[in-house]
C-alpha cells in the first residue's frame, strides 16, 4: 500500500481513497477533518464514515496503480466510484471501455413529475401506490430474519460462509417489491455494505469475492423494483429517496 498521509497532508473537499474497516480501499470526498480522522464520503454510495489518516490515502497516480485492481473493476459500483472521481477531477469519465449494465425497466411506483402538484401531495401519492402493494408484505418476517442471519454470520470476529450462503439463497428465493424494500431501509443498506466486503484473512479472500458477488447479485435484484435502466448508485439514490418519502407519511402496517 502506499504509505497514508497524516491530516495536513489533506485539505477539506480533497477526492482520496479510503478503507473502512473490513473493506476494500474506496474512492471517496473528505469531508471534514477532526484531530484523528476524516470524515470521507464514499463515491457511489454516498456512504459516510469517520476514517483513520492511516486508512486514508492520496488520489493520485501510485495509489491508483496499487488500489485500482482488475478484482475491484469486476464490480459496477467501483466502476461508477472512480467514474465519478474522474469527472470530478478531470471532467471526464473512465476511458478504458468499461461495459456499464442496465436493468430493464418495471412498471413500478415513483413520485409525479406533474409539476402543477405541490411536493406534498406528489409525495402522498406516491404513498398511496405502493401501498397497494401490501399483499407482498407477507414474507416480511422471513426477509428480516434472513437479513439478520446474513448480518450474523459476517460479522468483524466472525465469518461464517456456509451460513451467509445459506441466507443469501433463501433471500433470492423470496418473492420482493417496492413496498418490502422502502419499509426496510436498514436491510437493504446492509446488502449494499456487503457489495464491498473484504476479509482480514488472506486465505478467506476466495470466499470474501463470493459474499461480495451475491450481495451484487441480491441488490441488482433490488433495483429491478425501481424505475430503471438505472447503475447502482442511481438505483440506490431513488431507494434512499423513496423509503424517507414512505417512513415520513406512513405508520407500520
């Protein structure tokens, strides 16, 4: 790894790349700086944590050679993470072919684009019609178990395999919607966590590519259920949008 920098090697706004733990080095923005660490948001997942100096390293030329992988850009969302860092910095984009994958579109629940509505009421709306999809919720329990197996099983001192596959089977089994998903925020946010999941043991890293196809698969299966063609990080911008607009108007049903 090139060797981190400590905080006045780094100015607020900079574009670097950073490692939460227990996963793969990740384009992301500093934020804000405190005396230990940084505050980074993630490209493309808008994700944000507080980073040690020591996990966080300059986006420059050395540090792509080391940290832009083969491995990492199997993955579209890391595709799409220093897609954005580019454009960021240099006004353009990936150069070397990547193949970005659309999902066909489904007929499914979004907010109006009559902009003759208040926002409210396009909100309400937009309540009401997934709603309607209520019939779905009858594998809720089952989703949020599977979940929390899933989340059990990779945990930072443990890493369970055989039960995760099993999670993940039995997730891909179950029959999903829109309302399923913008009810269970918290579920789908761990999915996407495990889209970048790495493990500490170099003999594990077979398997930690596995975890991590799976919850690639899971979440693209996710995105089927919202307006699309979408990449991940628009998919998950409309999610993140949508189930605040559901919690917001919407007691538990």
């Amino acid at each position: 790894f090139s060797l981190p920098l400590f905080a006045d090697s780094f100015s607020e706004g900079d574009i670097v790349f950073a490692q939460k733990r227990g996963y793969m080095v990740w384009p992301g923005m500093l934020l804000a700086k405190h005396s230990r660490a940084g505050l980074v948001q993630f490209m493309s997942t808008n994700d944000r944590h507080h980073i040690p100096y020591g996990k966080i390293w300059p986006y420059d030329d050395r540090s792509k050679k080391q940290f832009v992988t083969s491995q990492g850009l199997e993955y579209e969302e890391f595709r799409e993470a220093m897609s954005i860092s580019e454009s960021i910095l240099y006004g353009c984009g990936l150069s070397d072919g990547t193949d970005w994958r659309l999902i066909k579109a489904h007929e499914e629940p979004r907010i109006s684009k009559d902009l003759a509505l208040p926002q409210g009421i396009r909100e309400v709306i937009y309540v009401q019609q997934v709603r309607k999809q209520r019939d779905t919720l009858h594998v809720e329990g089952e989703f949020i178990r599977e979940i929390n197996a899933l989340r059990s099983s990779l945990t930072r001192n443990k890493q369970d395999y055989p039960s995760a596959q099993l999670a993940f089977n039995q997730l891909q089994a179950l029959p999903l919607s829109q309302l399923l998903l913008v009810r269970n925020f918290e579920a789908v946010d761990a999915i996407l966590q495990l889209c970048r999941f790495t493990s500490e043991d170099p003999q594990k890293a077979k398997e930690a590519k596995r975890v991590r196809a799976l919850a690639n698969i899971l979440l693209t299966r996710f995105a089927s259920h919202f307006m699309l063609p979408y990449t991940t990080s628009g998919f998950w911008s409309e999610f993140c949008l949508l189930s605040g607009i559901y919690r917001r108007y919407t007691v538990d049903i």
